[in-house]
C-alpha cells in the first residue's frame, strides 16, 4: 500500500488515508451480487470524500491533526452507521465498525498528544495506527478493491 495521507506531529509521522480506505473494504464480501456492488460503490465514494478532505487540510501540525479527525467522523466513522449492508455482510460490518471506532480514537488521541507536545504518547499511538493499518492492507489485498485502495 501507498502511504496515503499523513499526520505530523514532531517527528512523528502516522499514515491515515491508506487505513480509512482499507477499513472500508471490509465490507465489500466475496461475491458479486447486486446488493453487495451498491454496497461497495457506496463505500467507495466514502474512501473518495475522505481522500479528498484529507488533501484539503493543509500542512501546519498543530492543526492537522484536529482536521484529519473531523475529516475522518464526517467522510468515514458517521456515514458508516447509516450506511445499511447485506445481510451476508453482518460479520464484516461489524468487524468494520469496531475498526472505525479505533481508528477514531487512535486519531483523537494523536491530535491531543499532537496539541500537548506528548512524544511517547504520539510514538505509543502511532503504532497502534500502524497495526491498524497493516490489518487493514490486508482486508484490502484480499479483496482486490479497486477504489479504495491505496493503488487503486
């Protein structure tokens, strides 16, 4: 996976887009019912929105980091509770929404310790980000996702 977008906090550097885009395809199945396909084009325009608020943020740290987690609620972690699965999927989505919650919270806790110049806790966090990355790519390499895929 490419590296997706980036939040700099000091020397710290935590890789977001690559896991929202990844997160969501959890949800796409194995299959290619029609259910499923809307399903997935709707989380791919998701990955889309979130790709496209994430390179709207700018690049000043101190304030990078509150923005990638609104970005993240407004494209990712509050569409996802609306957004209605097949029934099929049920494992998936709820897999999924347990990683977007996460996520959130990993976010969060980057922007704070971001804010208060917290290095060991943005160093703890960032690779707690990491594993959830690396959970992610794999769902997303499983899946041969086109849209939201780092490479796609």
């Amino acid at each position: 996976m490419s590296s997706g977008g980036c939040l700099q906090f000091g020397a710290v550097k935590v890789v977001t887009t690559a896991l929202a885009a990844a997160l969501l395809l959890t949800l796409a199945g194995c299959g290619s019912s029609s259910g499923k396909q809307q399903y997935v084009d709707k989380l791919n325009a998701m990955c889309e929105d979130f790709a496209k608020r994430e390179q709207a943020l700018g690049s000043d740290p101190s304030q990078r980091g509150d923005r990638i987690v609104a970005a993240f609620d407004a494209a990712i972690a509050e569409p996802i509770k609306e957004l209605q699965a097949p029934p099929e999927l049920a494992p998936q989505v709820a897999r999924l929404r347990a990683l977007v919650g996460q996520q959130h919270d990993v976010l969060k806790g980057l922007a704070d310790a971001g804010r208060t110049g917290d290095v060991t806790r943005l160093r703890r966090l960032s690779v707690r980000n990491q594993q959830l990355n690396r959970q992610a790519g794999e769902i997303a390499n499983e899946l041969h996702a086109e849209s939201c895929t780092s490479s796609g």
